[in-house]
C-alpha cells in the first residue's frame, strides 16, 4: 500500500492531481515499538493563525441545544459567521464534530482561524461553521466538562447507522438555518472530525449524500468500537457515492498488531485502499505521529484548499 509520511504542505494545484501521483512508498514502522524520538510534533503555520489584514469573523454562542432524535442528551454548539457573509447569498456550510476543541484558540485545530484565512483570500468559498460538542446524557451540561468529552460521545460519533445523520439534517441545520441562509447544495457542506468524530462525519456522508458531499478525517477511528472496522468492505461492496473526503493519520497511530479490527493506522490504509479501488475522490497523508489533533491541526489549511479547490468562490 502507498502512503505518505510527514508533514507535507501540498501546493493546491498538486493536491487536485490524482493521490497516486504524489503519494510514495514507505517502509512500514514496527506497531509494537517506535523508535525513540521518532513520533513528530508537528506545528501550527502561518494559515491557522490569525494574519494582520484578514478580517475576523463572529463566534457566535455557546449555545444548548436538547435533541429529540438523540433523547435524553443536552450538548453545546457554536456558530462561526465569516466576516464576508451575507444573507442574500447562500452560505458554504463546514459541521465539525467535538466542536469545543475545534474552536479552542489555544488548540492545535483553530477551525474558525484557518476559515478567516481561506476565506479572505478566496481559497475557499464563504462558509458558515457549525462546531458541535457530543451529547452528555440528562438536562444539563456541566460546566466542568471544558474541553473533554460529554458522557454520550462514543454512543453518538462510534456506532454506525443514520441517527446521527438524522441529527445533523433534521435538527442541526434546520436550527442554524434559522438565523443564516444556508445552501442546499451537498457539494458546498463538508463535515469533518477527528478520532471518533472522523468517523462520524464520514457516516454522515454515507448515510446522506446527498446532504453532505465533504469529509475532513483526522486520526479517524474506523476500528471495531462500535462496528466502524466494516467500513473498508462495505465501501467495496456498494455503489460509490458522491463523497469527496481526504484522510490524515499517524503511522503510529494507537498500533495494535494482535487485534487488527482495532489498529487505528491499519484500519485507515484500509479505508485509503477500498476508497481508490471504488474510485473515489479522495486524497490522504500519513504522517510520523500518533493518535493527536497536532498534525491534522497543521496541514487543515491545505485539507480545506484541496476540499474547495473547484467550487465557486
């Protein structure tokens, strides 16, 4: 299998050429033991951080929002509203999964700085951002939950199926839509995650395409939590959908060489590999880290200019 290790700043023009082309062959690294010192901290450049000039867009919340397709669960969700919005126009659309984090200004993701960035020189189109926490089960969000994760996470991002999907469609969007103009079209609404919440963006694509035609996978947990270890065989065994989604992991990313189903590295070059032979447009990197945010964090401002590269700005 191909794959790409380190942190690779890929021009735009030379992410849109098919992932073949500039992906390479790399020695596989031993799951059980990683050389001493050889798991990268990868760093935050100049797209994820705020640039003199680039005007800044509203954060707006936290807000509480009590789902009745997900029962019995309270989560908090913020929206960000780029500066060049405006309500005569249909706004792009980006949901982003553990939305506490994904917005956390001292974070490794730094969401709503990369938008700002992209955004402002037309890299990607204007896009409303939708940055939601997982559920925490009962009536109330404790304040002390900060940025960890809510008690319902796994039930919500691990498990396969349509409810989450229904959430996001039926609830999520229809709430924001309230207060902004939306559009309808799936190709211009990308969802994204990491970890579980990269597996739960994919299978609201799955499940919907023709709500959501964008997926961002950072370290994405397709192993066997919930059952997310059969997506590589189900993605040979169906029709290819219209999803475009590019995945990033860690070559050391939580090895498990006695228990394959959940190998985090080893389910993702199995995604990579059902996603090209079914024809995908997809792209991936595999970097020298392991199960963190960091690389993700550092390379999103290309994930996204490759996710956008071809729509109307």
């Amino acid at each position: 299998m191909k794959n790409l290790t380190g942190c690779l700043l890929i021009p735009p023009l030379l992410m849109s050429v098919a992932y073949a082309a500039w992906s390479q062959t790399t020695p596989a690294p031993n799951p059980r033991a990683p050389a001493q010192n050889a798991i990268k901290d990868y760093k935050l450049g100049p797209g994820s951080l705020p640039q003199e000039g680039v005007p800044k867009g509203k954060l707006e919340g936290p807000f509480l929002f009590k789902s009745q397709i997900i029962a019995n669960t309270v989560r908090k969700y913020w929206v960000y509203v780029p500066a060049q919005y405006t309500p005569a126009k249909p706004a792009c659309v980006l949901v982003f999964q553990d939305g506490q984090r994904a917005i956390n200004p001292k974070g490794v993701l730094r969401v709503p700085n990369v938008m700002d960035n992209l955004i402002y020189r037309k890299e990607m189109p204007v896009t409303i951002g939708i940055f939601i926490t997982p559920g925490q089960r009962g009536e109330e969000y404790p304040d002390r939950i900060g940025n960890d994760n809510p008690d319902n996470r796994s039930v919500e991002y691990d498990s396969l199926g349509d409810t989450y999907a229904r959430f996001i469609t039926e609830e999520m969007l229809p709430e924001v839509r309230k207060s902004y103009n939306l559009t309808d079209d799936p190709a211009g609404r990308a969802i994204g995650g990491a970890s579980s919440g990269a597996i739960c963006a994919f299978t609201v694509a799955w499940e919907r395409p023709n709500a959501f035609r964008k997926v961002i996978s950072l370290i994405g947990s397709f192993t066997d939590i919930r059952g997310g270890h059969v997506y590589p065989d189900l993605i040979r065994k169906s029709d290819p959908k219209p999803i475009r989604i590019f995945l990033q992991d860690g070559i050391y990313d939580n090895r498990n060489p006695d228990n394959p189903k959940r190998d985090w590295h080893l389910q993702n070059e199995a995604m990579v590999a059902a996603l090209k032979e079914k024809g995908y447009d997809m792209a991936y990197v595999f970097g020298e880290g392991n199960h963190s945010d960091n690389h993700g964090g550092a390379i999103l401002p290309e994930i996204l200019r490759w996710m956008w590269r071809d729509y109307p700005k």
